[in-house]
C-alpha cells in the first residue's frame, strides 16, 4: 500500500513543545556549518543533509510513539530530524552518527535533551529501541535496512533513494520485485508515504527518496531457518529470467521431486512456466517449510 500524505504537513514551533536548540535548516546554513566544522559531505558515504524541516517532521509524526518509549535515530548529520523529534517529545533519543566531527556537533548543539553515539550503524550494538528513525545514506541503505529488520525493531520509519524503498516494497508482478522485497515481508511489512525531490538536500543528490515505515512481524518467523532462507532466495534469483522449472530443482533437497514439493507448498499449477519474480513471499515461505532449514 501506498500513501502520499502523513499525519501532519506542517512544522510546530520549538516552543509547542519546550525549547528545541536551533539547528542549520537552510542550504546555506548548512554549507557554512559544515564549513565551520571542517566536514566536506562524503560521495562514498553518501552524504547529502536535508535541508527542509517539513519533511523532517512528516518522518517524525510516522514514529507514533508517546514521550517515554526508547527511539533511535540513525545518522543525525546537523540534527534536522533531531530537533523535530524532539519537538514531538520523542524520546528517550538516541543518536547514532557515523562522522565524529558531526557526532560532537549533535552532543553539542542538544545536550542533555539526545544521547550521542559516535559510530558506524552497520557495526555498532545497536540500543534498545521501539522504533528506529533515520535518513539513509545511499551507499550503506539497503544492508543497514536488513540488519534493523533483523534486529526485529518494532517500527522503523526511513527516508532512502526512492528506488530503494519501492524495491523494498514491491510485490510480485513488478519489476523493482526480488530478494529485498522478500527480505522486508519475511520481517514485517512496508508502507510507503510521500516522495521527496533533490531540491530537499545539500548537496543536492542526482535522484529522489522517498518515506517508507517497516512494522515488525508479531510472532515467529515463517521459516525454519533464516540462513537457509536467504540461501534458497539466493539461488533462485540469481537467474530471475528463468523458469522455475530449471531453478527449483537447485534447491530441492536431493531424493525429492520438485513437482512434489512444489504441490507441497501450495504453488500454482503452472508453477513451472513462471519466473521467481511472480510468486508471493508466502509462496517462498512455504516452499522453505516444504524443504526444511537445509536447501540443496
């Protein structure tokens, strides 16, 4: 499902909710910042600071969280989606910023209000948390997704190259459909809210992103074996253009006839003419159930 509005389009003042120190917000506030604290944005990190605070607090009304309940924010770059959590109360925070130079610019500029974490989200234990919240650098988007939808955080609100988040929420049929739309089903599901232009960053990045929410799956997992899952997704779209009929047989455990499985799991029919791209997750998850932890 897809939504293009969200529960506010607007900016409260700091002083709605207590006083929220200013932060840089336009793009030249935020190129003299960034100036004053000797940071020139990273390509390979994907660095690029949003620069329009509406868009900031339409990711913050999309916590939905009461003051009291533990929130991350992945990479705080100048705090922009820092203060406007914190004007909605959001909180306990913290702030995970892979930059040092920018982590002590945060640590500063909020105090007491966030507590700062100097780190690399790929690597760093990440703390305990009812929902993640963050604008993703491109270069590390879709590996830092998997790991929070492992990590089985409750509600993770994102902000990703728009390409990324319609694969992240692609269904069977289409296209931008494969292993990370999967992935995503596996853990929970995905909405996806408004999209947002270039024009909304410094340096203005050369595509748009887009807001998307993940809400955690209640409950156990729908597959034995989580490795073995990802191994059979693997193999089967690694050759997305085939039929199943020539890649189903790689995952079946040996002694077992692919047509048996494949009635086993609920497949359709004609199963054998269609390609990975055209069944469900579900489909996957039964098939996984059907041959067990261990796929060929």
């Amino acid at each position: 499902m897809s939504r293009t509005s969200t529960a506010s389009s607007s900016r409260r003042s700091a002083t709605d909710d207590g006083a929220v120190p200013p932060v840089p917000e336009t793009p030249a506030e935020v190129r003299a910042t960034l100036e004053s604290l000797g940071v020139r944005p990273s390509k390979e990190w994907g660095q690029s600071f949003l620069t329009d605070p509406f868009v900031a607090d339409a990711e913050a009304a999309l916590v939905e969280l009461p003051p009291g309940h533990p929130v991350t924010e992945v990479g705080g770059g100048l705090g922009v989606l820092t203060a406007a959590l914190l004007r909605r109360g959001i909180g306990p925070l913290t702030v995970i910023e892979r930059d040092r130079r920018l982590a002590r610019f945060l640590a500063t500029t909020f105090g007491s209000h966030v507590r700062v974490l100097a780190a690399d989200a790929l690597s760093v234990p990440l703390p305990p948390a009812e929902a993640v919240v963050g604008n993703l650098p491109y270069s590390v988007a879709s590996p830092l997704l998997v790991r929070l939808f492992e990590s089985r955080v409750p509600r993770v609100v994102f902000l990703v190259q728009k390409e990324v988040a319609e694969r992240i929420a692609a269904g069977p049929g289409s296209k931008a459909y494969g292993r990370l739309s999967i992935l995503a089903a596996l853990y929970g599901s995905v909405e996806l809210f408004r999209t947002v232009g270039p024009e909304a960053f410094t340096p203005r990045p050369e595509v748009a992103s887009r807001i998307a929410v993940h809400v955690a799956r209640p409950g156990p997992l729908p597959v034995p074996s989580v490795p073995g899952f990802e191994a059979m997704l693997r193999q089967l779209f690694s050759s997305r253009r085939k039929q199943l009929s020539n890649l189903l047989p790689r995952v079946v455990p040996d002694g077992r006839d692919p047509d048996e499985v494949a009635e086993s799991s609920g497949w359709p029919s004609d199963w054998a003419r269609q390609r990975p791209e055209d069944l469900p997750p579900e489909a996957y998850f039964a098939l996984a159930q059907a041959i067990g932890s261990r796929p060929r």
